[in-house]
C-alpha cells in the first residue's frame, strides 16, 4: 500500500518522500491527530521518511492536538517541509514550529517543488 485517503488527509509514498495532504478538519481535536498518525505510520509500515505536508487546507487544532503532533506526530520522520499558501504570512504552521517545536528537522515553504528540494538531501 502506497496511497491511503482518508476523512483528514491525503498519503502517498512517491520516490521514498511522505506526500501528506491535510483535507478541511472542522474540529481538529485530539482524536483527530491521534486518528492522522496512526494512519500515517500504518501506510509507513515502520519506515522512516521525509514528509512534504501539504497545509493548504490545514485547520488550527486545539491545544492538546498540536501537543501531540509535535511529539507523537514525529515519529518516523527524517524532515518535514510544510507547504502553506504564497499570500500567507501569518500562519499557523509559524506557530506550531515556534512554540509546539516538534521533533526533527522543519522548514517552511510557498512552492512543492523548492519543498521536495529541501526533502530530497533527507531520502
């Protein structure tokens, strides 16, 4: 298994990169990032990867949801590479990265393909 869609995101390993794609969450709650990382490591089946996060459609979660993305959400991550929207500057992801630190090596990007550039020293 290479692709899994879900209720809350997109996955798809592609030339050894984690493509994950987050959907519309209306209420992004502990259950629902525990519900993303458990699908995310059953299509990982234990292997670690660089993820490029697709955040175009990302809603905030709660406190408790981010807690445990920044720490349970790393697991079996080599890098990740978010990609936001070009006109936003003032995005949740800024925040996460700041305070929630999560685990491993992050940065930040408005276009895919310098995304997958910064991912590929990580394959």
């Amino acid at each position: 298994m290479n692709f899994l869609e879900t209720n809350f995101a997109v996955m798809q390993l592609r030339e050894n990169i984690l493509f994950f794609r987050y959907k519309q969450i209306p209420q992004f709650d502990l259950s629902v990032a525990k519900q993303l990382v458990a699908d995310r490591l059953r299509l990982q089946r234990e292997q670690a990867y660089p993820v490029l996060c697709d955040m175009r459609q990302y809603n905030q979660p709660d406190l408790e949801a981010r807690r445990y993305l920044a720490v349970q959400g790393s697991v079996l991550i080599r890098a990740v590479a978010y990609v936001i929207p070009p006109d936003t500057r003032n995005h949740v992801i800024y925040f996460f990265i700041r305070v929630d630190q999560p685990v491993g090596n992050a940065n930040i990007f408005t276009h895919e393909q310098e995304a997958l550039r910064y991912l590929k020293k990580y394959v």
